[in-house]
C-alpha cells in the first residue's frame, strides 16, 4: 500500500503543514492547501500589490508569472498590477521572447506558434500584461523590467504613489501559491 507525503508550504518559503497517510488523506491535503491559499476578495481592485517571497535564489520566471496571472484575475479593466521580490530569475526561451517584442498581445501568439519550454509562464506574464498595466520591483535590471512589459519600481515611494491614487488595493502575498478570487 502507497503512503503519501504532502507538504504545504506556508508563507515566505515555509512548510505549514506536513500530511502523511494513505491515499485516502490526499483530498484532506489539498482541502487543507486551499485553506492556507484560497482568498475571496468582494470586488475587483484598481491596484494589486502581489508579493512573492522565500528565498530568491528558489524563485523561477514561472513563480513572478503565476503571480502576476493571480493578480490580473482580481484586478479591474485597466488597473494596476505591483509586483514586489527580491528575485531576478533566468529568463527562459519564453521569456526572452517576451523581451524582443512591443506588444503582450502580439507575444501570447507568438509564444503559441514557437512553443518553447516556458511558453506557459511566459504566456501567463503575457495575459497579464495585457489585462493591466505591471509594475515590478525586482532584483532585475530596469532594462530586462521594461522589456517585459512593465515599469520598474525603484523605491518604496513609487509603490507608494501607486498605492495613493488607487480607490480600491489588494495585496496578495506570495501570490504566486494564492488563489483568489471576487466573491
């Protein structure tokens, strides 16, 4: 008889829960996961503050996508997405495309038609920034933030003024592990 291990990581790169059973315990663990990640929200936000924390070196490109993909699901027509870690992820294939192209909606397409390794995240990142206008604080340089559709942000003070003419603000933290939705 198989025994499962399940791990549910907690905040910042933590372990919440640690779950050891037999295959039966495997929808108790993923009930529980949902329960440490699942947010309702009442309504969607001019501005999504996402964060993504745990150690940076363990960060990857598909984390910052997912994140930004969580807080395009919940941020209104148009608004604002605020991306904050300390990473500076490789970019993969899909990634790089990104980089070399001026549109988010041109790049979703042509991600489908090269297909690379990270066309998912990178497709995500894409979606996002076709939903709302990004900004990231990141360990990236400006010039790599730019390219991928977004504009730095280099203080606490631009994430500030951000936050200032916003109506409504949601943050997420470790966004890239929530699941949020409007309720």
């Amino acid at each position: 008889m198989p025994i499962y291990v399940q791990v549910i990581e907690g905040p910042g790169g933590s372990v919440a829960e640690v779950l050891v059973g037999l295959p039966s315990t495997v929808d108790e663990g993923a009930k529980r996961q949902e329960a440490h990640w699942k947010f309702t929200v009442p309504a969607a936000a001019d501005l999504v503050v996402a964060t993504v924390s745990g150690d940076p070196a363990r960060t990857d490109f598909a984390a910052l996508a997912q994140a930004a993909a969580t807080a395009a699901q919940v941020v209104a027509p148009d608004g604002r997405i605020a991306l904050l870690t300390t990473a500076a992820p490789d970019l993969g294939d899909g990634a790089t495309l990104l980089r070399g192209l001026d549109d988010p909606v041109a790049a979703a397409k042509k991600l489908a038609r090269r297909n690379p390794p990270d066309a998912a995240a990178a497709t995500r990142w894409a979606n996002a920034a076709t939903r709302a206008s990004l900004f990231v604080a990141s360990g990236w340089a400006e010039d790599v933030v730019e390219d991928l559709f977004a504009t730095p942000l280099a203080s606490a003070a631009e994430l500030q003024r951000l936050v200032d003419a916003a109506t409504r603000v949601i943050v997420i933290p470790d966004a890239h592990n929530s699941r949020v939705d409007i309720g």
